[in-house]
C-alpha cells in the first residue's frame, strides 16, 4: 500500500472538483464519501444531490477562515492532499476497511490524533475500487496548525503495519534514500512532448552519466552545458559555487519560463556538497609498488580497483567501523558501471545501462560514506570514460566478471545492514551485468574452445584443479566452459604463469559457490592475471595491504585493519610427463 502526501495546495474547492469529478480520463467511478472528522451531517455531494462541492468545501475551509479573520494574515498552503492506493492484486477492500486505513493515515500524518477533538478537518473521498484520496486543511479547530515534520515517514511505517493488519502485498519501508516519483503533471506533460523520460528522470541520467568524466563540481556544470543542458549556479559574493539547478530545453511552465530543478530535488546524491565530496576528495598517497605494477590499460586498472573493493566489503561487513569505506566503494561502483555502459560495445550497452539505472538506488544509503576510501574505483571509472578506445574482448570479459561479482558482494553487504531497498537494487543490476557478462564472453569462448590442448594436457591441467580447488573441482570440470579454461590455462603456463598458482588466486578472489558457471569466472579472472608478467607475490601483497589500509583516515577500533587476501606463497612446479 502506498501513501503519496502531495505538495500542500490553497484551493480546496479546486481539489475536490478534480475528486468528484470524472477524471483525466473518465476514470472515476461514483466518488463519495468512506469517512471523515465528522460524518454527521457531513455534505457528500457523490451520494447527495442537494450537496454541493462549493458547500463541502467551505465546510472544511471553517477553521481556515476563522484564522484568517483573526490574524488579518491568510493562511497559505493549507490543503493536504494524500492519495492511498493498494497494490494490483491486493484483494477488495470494502468502504468501511477504507474508512478504517483512513483513519490510522490521518493520525500517524498528525492531521488528526487519537483522541484529539480540535484536530484538523478531513474527508476520504473514494472513487475508484483499488484507492481513496484524503483531503484535510491544516487548521485545527484551536487554529493552531498541526504538526506535519516528518509525516511522510510516519505515514510510511503505518502502510506497513495496515499491509500486515489487512493482509496486503508487504512492501519495503522508507529510508529517505528514493528519488521523488514523477507527478502526473510530469508524466502527462512528458507524454504530450513524445519524450520517454520526464524531466526530472532526463536530467538524473546525464547528472550520472557526466560524473565519471569530472573531477570537480565546476567541472561537472562545464560538462553539463557542453552536454546542451540547461545550467543555473548559484554563488555567493566570492564567486563560490553554493548550489545549482538544471533544466531540460523546452520544458517551460505555463507561462513560457524554462523550468530549472535543484540537484537536490532530482536525487538525495546529487546535491552540490555531496557531488563535491565525491569529486574533489583526494585520494591516499599511491604505494611505489603499485606505480611498478600498474596495469596497462583501463580497463585492466578497472578490474584490479574491483579487487579492492571486494576486499572492503568483505572485510567491513561485520565491523559498523568500516561501513563507511564499503558504502564509498558502492557508489563508487556505479560510477564504473555508468563509466563500461558508455564504452562498451554497442550489442552490450542496453544490458549494462540497464543495470546502471537499477544500481543507483543501491549507490546511496543511511550510511555516510567516506569517499576518499574509493579513489581508486572511482579513478578507473574517469579513465574508462576517457579513454579513446574500447576494451578488447577478453578484457571487458573479465571486467564484467568482476562488476557481477562485486555487485553480488555489495547487495550482500546491504541485505546484512538491512538495507532492504538498496539489497533489492543490486539484486537486478546483477541479472543486468550477468547478461552482459554472458554475452561479453562468448566470442572468447568460441575460440578459446576452438584450439583446446591436447588431452594429456588436459588430463594434467585437471589435476592443478583438483588440488588446487579441491572443493569445486568437480563442478569446474563438469562446466561446460572447461575445454576453454584449459586452453587459458596452458597459454598462461607458456608465458611463464604456474596453473595451480593462478587457480589458488582466482578462487582467492571470487568464492565459486553461487557462481552459475565457475569455469567462466576463472577464465576470465586468469585471462587478466596472465597478462601481466609473473608476479612478486610478496610485494604484491604487501602492496594490498598498504593500499587497503591507507584508504581510511580512522583507524578500525578493536580490530585488525582489513586486508586483501593475498595470493599463496610459490610452491614448487611438478614436473609434467
């Protein structure tokens, strides 16, 4: 059940026409009245032909009047408005059960208190089987106005208490996290101009597909105007930047004037000081192993930052001291899920787009997240989007192996801080990147498959799986994708690699349990591994663990910092007969 409070109006008589009239679209369905402050002698012009509209509304205006006679000030905004509506297959609730949700609507609102005889005047009025709208004008009847702060929450958590008391479809409580759903007016207005997005859903989409290419609030703006949007800073005497609105061309209210959005407005994360804070933090100082070890292109450098954050959230899930680290790396993933679907191929765009809109809820939660943790993820995400050239294709393979995996992880951090909304995000932004991951594979695997080793080759390549995996061993050579990860295997051995190391580092970095086809990730996670020259592994580590240690400025409370885990030590290479 959903309660959607509206921007408070000034028009009851207005209101209630629109209520009891036909509707937008002769939708409405003998409208009348369910229930009320008082229904005694209540006027209901639905069911009573000598009621009127104008007769109803001065009814509920009373208090609104005597107010405004007695301060000599007109009282502005007063009209409350609140549309409830069940969900489609909820059953067939009856006009008295209606009444009776209204009721616990209004009280949790604050229009109208238990017990309270000088509350708020309202009515429900229903004109349609599956919802009812209350109307109320805020002035008691002590003409004092009640107190509304915080009413859409507490609406909010009584839905869900109705839904659990009328055994209705059980949806997710709030946490301030959503993005404001598109008016009607919105909606309408977007379907007269023949766009497929309102404006407000247009502008987030550029906002979001801008960030990865900026560095810093200015620059972003910069980039936005480029992009033909409409832009209007707000700054202060010195000239700093203080806020900023965006409008889409053509969108004009009634009377010709472009129509501008605070970033605010558009998404709780786009507002001006949380776009600066994720922009223009620096990150920690980059380790001197790490410059050796630089991967050689971005999209390599991109898979590696996943590591980390794997790492973060594996590492923080159990310990509230590192969450704000592992929620940075969340955003910060779907900077580099926007950064692949911009550069990807184009049969692979639609699927990675896709799960960049489903994953921007799961960017943003309660938790506040400590940016500078994710400098390296976010860093990849700004070479991706400015690199000239597009992945080969065994490198985005194993980038969208990784984006798979770490969105798998991030849903999983959420679901265990009990994040309900932000879980189910991730959850189909996975289905997305599996999709594209398929597909991003495939070709690979064709010809992967295509020159698999001989079978003694084989046979010996089987037995480094069997030790070095023991306990997935025997779905890996059950896989379908294990000719192909054979023939990974001995290329990686002849370029100097050792297969049970790389086996060993593979499953170290992505547990294969719910893994649909473990094959295919180690294939991909091998391919990038194998292209660089055999590593130190000693240095390497160390490397992890000064860079996973240097992310957070506060050091962990009563725990060891977390640490990427490290690859085995090198053990000895069997002889192959």
């Amino acid at each position: 059940m959903i309660a959607a409070i509206k921007p408070a109006g000034a028009n009851t008589r207005g209101l209630l026409a629109y209520l009891y009239g036909p509707g937008r679209h002769d939708e409405h369905l003998d409208p009348h009245l369910v229930t009320g402050f008082a229904m005694l002698g209540m006027p209901d012009p639905g069911r009573d032909e000598n009621a009127t509209l104008t007769e109803l509304g001065h009814h509920l205006d009373e208090p609104v009047r005597l107010r405004n006679s007695e301060f000599g000030k007109p009282v502005t905004g007063h009209v409350w408005h609140c549309p409830v509506r069940a969900a489609p297959e909820d059953r067939y609730l009856s006009d008295a059960e209606w009444g009776e949700i209204a009721q616990r609507i209004v009280q949790a609102a604050g229009i109208a208190p238990a017990g309270d005889d000088l509350a708020c005047r309202w009515i429900a009025v229903r004109h349609a089987d599956d919802h009812i709208h209350i109307l109320a004008t805020t002035v008691r009847e002590d003409g004092r106005r009640p107190k509304l702060h915080d009413s859409g929450i507490r609406v909010g958590n009584e839905c869900r208490e109705i839904e659990k008391d009328y055994g209705l479809r059980r949806l997710k409580k709030g946490d301030r996290t959503a993005t404001r759903p598109p008016t009607q007016a919105e909606m309408h207005k977007a379907e007269r101009r023949g766009w497929e997005q309102t404006s407000r859903e247009w502008l987030q989409a550029r906002i979001r597909a801008a960030i990865p290419h900026t560095t810093s609030a200015e620059q972003l703006l910069a980039y936005l105007e480029a992009d033909d949007i409409l832009v209007k800073p707000r700054r202060g005497p010195s000239g700093d930047l203080l806020g900023y609105a965006v409008g889409r061309p053509g969108d004009l209210n009634k009377d010709g004037e472009q129509i501008y959005h605070p970033g605010g407005k558009i998404a709780p994360d786009l507002s001006l000081p949380k776009l600066k804070a994720r922009l223009e933090t620096n990150g920690p100082e980059e380790h001197p192993t790490a410059r050796r070890n630089r991967p050689t292109t971005a999209w390599q450098e991109a898979t590696e930052a996943l590591d980390i954050l794997h790492a973060e959230i594996t590492d923080t899930s159990a310990d509230g001291g590192g969450d704000a680290g592992a929620q940075a790396q969340i955003t910060a993933l779907g900077e580099l899920i926007e950064a692949t679907a911009q550069k990807a191929p184009a049969d692979l765009r639609p699927q990675l787009q896709s799960a960049r809109q489903a994953f921007a809820r799961a960017q943003r939660s309660q938790v506040r997240a400590e940016d500078r943790a994710a400098h390296s993820l976010r860093n990849a995400a700004r070479n991706i989007a400015n690199t000239a050239t597009g992945p080969d294709g065994s490198a985005l393979a194993a980038l969208a192996a990784a984006l798979v995996w770490a969105a798998i992880l991030a849903g999983r951090w959420h679901e265990a801080k009990g994040h309900a909304h932000q879980a189910d995000a991730a959850r189909r932004a996975v289905q997305h990147l599996q999709s594209a991951a398929d597909d991003a594979l495939a070709t690979a695997l064709t010809e992967l498959e295509s020159r698999r080793p001989k079978e003694e080759t084989r046979h010996t390549l089987a037995s480094d799986v069997r030790a070095a995996v023991p306990e997935h061993a025997g779905r890996i050579l059950a896989d379908p994708g294990w000719p192909a990860l054979a023939t990974v295997l001995a290329d990686a051995e002849a370029g100097g690699h050792k297969p049970h190391h790389l086996l060993e580092e593979a499953a170290a970095r992505r547990e294969l349990g719910t893994a649909h086809s473990p094959a295919r990730v180690l294939i991909t996670r091998i391919q990038h591994t194998s292209r660089n020259p055999a590593p130190n592994r000693r240095a390497e580590a160390a490397r992890l663990r000064s860079t996973t240690a240097a992310a957070f400025s506060v050091p962990y409370a009563g725990t060891q910092p977390p640490t990427t885990p490290s690859a085995p030590a090198n053990r000895p290479s069997r002889s192959r007969r």
